[in-house]
C-alpha cells in the first residue's frame, strides 16, 4: 500500500555539471529526468551542481538545508568504468589529475584540515548493486569515490549527516529513525560520450531509480 504523499520521504539528487570538455554530464541528465518524471515511493528534489572544489560542497549543503531530505543520493560520471557503482568511502583528500570548471587542480590536499581521514556511506551499497545487477544492468561496489569533486560533495554530504545525527544523540530511544541517508553513485559514460552502448541515459535512469527504491526499502 503507497503512503500519502505528505508521508512520503523526500530524496533529493545531485549531479553535475559538463566538465573537462564534455558537452554533457549524464548524472545531470539523470537529475532532471528524476525530477521531471518523479518517483512512486518518494518525493525527488534535484540540484546540480557545478564542478567545483570551491562551490560544490557548499552548494550541496545549501541545497540540504533548502529541501530537508530524509535521503541524499549524489551522482557523478565515471567514464572508464563499466557498471554503476555505489561508493563505500569518501576521503579527506582533494587530489585531481584535471582540474575542475575553475580551474583548480589541488594535490595532496584535505577537505577537511581537521576531519577525520575518511567516511563511510549511510546507504546500503551491497544491497543496491544486487538489486540493480538482478534487473540486468551491470552494477558493483566501488571502494573509493576517488579523489576528485565528487569525492568532495561525498566527504561534506557525510560531515553534515554526522553533524546532525550528534545533534539528536540525546533523543529518546525507539523514536522513528530519523537518520540522514547519504551516498554517492557513479555511474558510467553514455554511447554519446564515447562509453559503453549498453548504458543508455533510459539504462542509467532504470538503475538509478531501483537504488532509489533499496534505500527506501532498507530504510522502513
């Protein structure tokens, strides 16, 4: 039975920007199909985001506050790899082999001066990449969400989860859970990019929505 829709939880989805030349960034694309089409078990809310160590992260967490989600999924492009991937860890680290849309390029540099090494996803990566293998769509866990912008909006999107769940450390025990989701998807280069023929934007979009559906179902 569906929920009502003032009962449904809130999923907001990040992509980004075309970068390093490209005319276009599938995971945004992704965004405004999501967001156009919607979702029977959520409401869906999109951002998307420039390609930017400087403005992402910031951008990202505006966009937290704006929408209150109960659940965040960020996307991003991964274009030599042959599966979606769920992202496990985000690190304090910042170092890019291009550089971003403003032309930064750091090496060796932390996120966080002060944070912690590195921070694990709140989704269900495992149970995401079987569901969205069992449709027959390629997908795997990946370890790493690497070491550029992506890796940065993963590492802030977790901080501000953890900042919250300290801020209800004191609620009573047995109240619903109210945990903010947070992960990061990476999803392969479309056929218009030079990628795989198999991940059409329609393929990505179907893959996309059944982890939408785990996350909700591993949440209730």
């Amino acid at each position: 039975m569906s929920l009502p829709a003032d009962r449904l939880p809130t999923v907001l989805v990040t992509g980004f920007e075309p970068f390093n030349g490209a005319a276009l960034n599938p995971s945004a694309e992704l965004v405004r199909r999501l967001t156009e089409l919607g979702h029977p078990d959520c409401r869906i809310v999109g951002d998307v985001l420039p390609v930017s160590f400087a403005n992402a992260p910031g951008l990202l967490a505006a966009a937290i506050d704006a929408h209150h989600p109960d659940i965040v999924v960020m996307l991003g492009l991964a274009e030599n790899r042959h599966a979606i991937t769920p992202e496990r860890v985000a690190l304090n680290l910042a170092d890019a082999s291009i550089a971003d849309n403003d032309g930064a390029q750091p090496t060796d540099a932390p996120l966080e001066p002060h944070g912690p090494a590195a921070r694990f996803t709140l989704l269900p990566v495992k149970h995401i990449a079987d569901a969205i293998s069992q449709a027959g769509i390629p997908a795997e866990v990946s370890l790493s969400a690497g070491t550029y912008v992506c890796n940065a909006v993963m590492y802030a999107a977790l901080g501000i989860a953890e900042q919250r769940a300290a801020a209800r450390a004191e609620v009573v025990s047995g109240e619903d859970d109210v945990t903010l989701r947070v992960g990061f998807i990476h999803v392969p280069a479309t056929p218009q990019l030079g990628g795989d023929p198999r991940f059409t934007l329609d393929e990505l979009e179907r893959g996309i929505r059944i982890a939408i559906t785990t996350i909700i179902d591993q949440r209730r």
